[in-house]
C-alpha cells in the first residue's frame, strides 16, 4: 500500500506502528504534497520510498495527479491511503485506483466534511464528535463509510484536548480498517453502493 501525507504524518506512523510487514501489508510508498512535510522523514526512518509531488512543480493540477498515479502503479500499489493528505485529486485519479483509495476524516460523515471539521462539529453544538474512515470517489469526503467511531464530548469544550482524542481514535481506526482490507473483510454491498459490510472478528494481536 501507499500512504499520502501533507504535514506530520503521526496517522503514518500509527501504520507503520501496527500494520507495516505484518499479516501481508506493506507500506512501499509515501507521498507528500509538499517536500517540507515532516511525515517524510518517518517514512525514510522505516526504510519507506519516499517522493513529493507539488502542485508548484506542474503545469495543472491533472499533471500532478498523473505523475502522481504513475509513481504509484510502478510501486504496484494495490490500496492508497489517504492520511492527512490536504488537496484534491482529480477524477482521473480516483477513477484509475477506483475501489481501492480510502481516507480518514476527523468527523461523523456525512456531517462536516470538507476542512476544519473538528470546529465546525463544535460550532455547530454537537453532543458526540467522532473519526470515519471511508472510500474516497469523486466527491469531498462522500464516498462509501468503511468504518466509524464516536465519544461525547466534555464540557467545558477544549478544542486542543478533543483534537488529540480525535487523533488517537484515528490512530487506531484507521489501522484497523486497513487490516480488514488486506484480510478482504471489507465489502460494498452489491444491491446498494453506499453500504459497507465488514466482517469482523474479535480483536487478537496485531
């Protein structure tokens, strides 16, 4: 699998913590939008390739995406992985690893896509906040939901506080999603696209 980062990349590091050369998962690839993003180096510390791939650098989005894609397909990339990867990618893109692209999001999907989401839940006055991890198609955050996680929140609402609970729930749900996958106990149901069928056992060692 590869994973694309735009910053620090601590999802990165959940993955090569819990799924990297175990159970036939293999990171081979991380890409960045930027080279200054410093999830980079935790990739180069685990012996992963590593490439960056800037908007700056290309005459158009598309020709971004494609060498993007490129580099990916010669790495026979069979799942990307999405990991606080901020920008768009065009259709061309998703379409060529159709089934097989997912992120994670720090909200309850369908509510607050987009960016910022953690404010806009608290915004918004929600009662519980949570981490969807999804298939990525065309749209900003509207792909099939794989898997979901919520808590309540406290009160007072600190946001630096909840923020890093997001971030741990996303640090295990995220994995554990990728482990369904590779375990091909993840399926979209035939009569309806939008439904995902997971077939889980009880959790055992990584």
């Amino acid at each position: 699998m590869a994973v694309l980062i735009s910053g620090a990349g601590t999802n990165l590091q959940a993955l090569l913590d819990t799924v990297h050369r175990r159970k036939g998962v293999e990171i081979v690839a991380v890409a960045s939008s930027t080279a200054a993003a410093a999830g980079l180096a935790r990739a180069e510390r685990a012996g992963v390739e590593t490439a960056a791939f800037a908007l700056a650098d290309y005459p158009a989005r598309a020709a971004r995406d494609r060498a993007l894609a490129d580099w990916l397909s010669a790495r026979s990339v069979e799942l990307v992985v999405l990991a606080g990867f901020m920008e768009l990618l065009e259709p061309e893109f998703v379409q060529r690893f159709a089934g097989r692209i997912i992120n994670v999001h720090p909200a309850l999907l369908p509510a607050f896509p987009g960016v910022r989401a953690i404010e806009q839940a608290l915004e918004y006055g929600v009662k519980v906040i949570g981490v969807t991890v999804h298939f990525v198609d065309g749209g900003v955050d509207t792909g099939p939901i794989i898997l979901q996680e919520c808590f309540p929140l406290p009160y007072p609402r600190d946001i630096a506080e909840i923020t890093q609970r997001v971030h741990s729930v996303e640090h295990r749900l995220l994995p554990r999603a990728v482990r369904l996958i590779a375990e091909g106990r993840v399926r979209i149901d035939e009569r309806n696209p939008r439904l995902v069928h997971t077939d889980e056992i009880e959790d055992g060692a990584d």
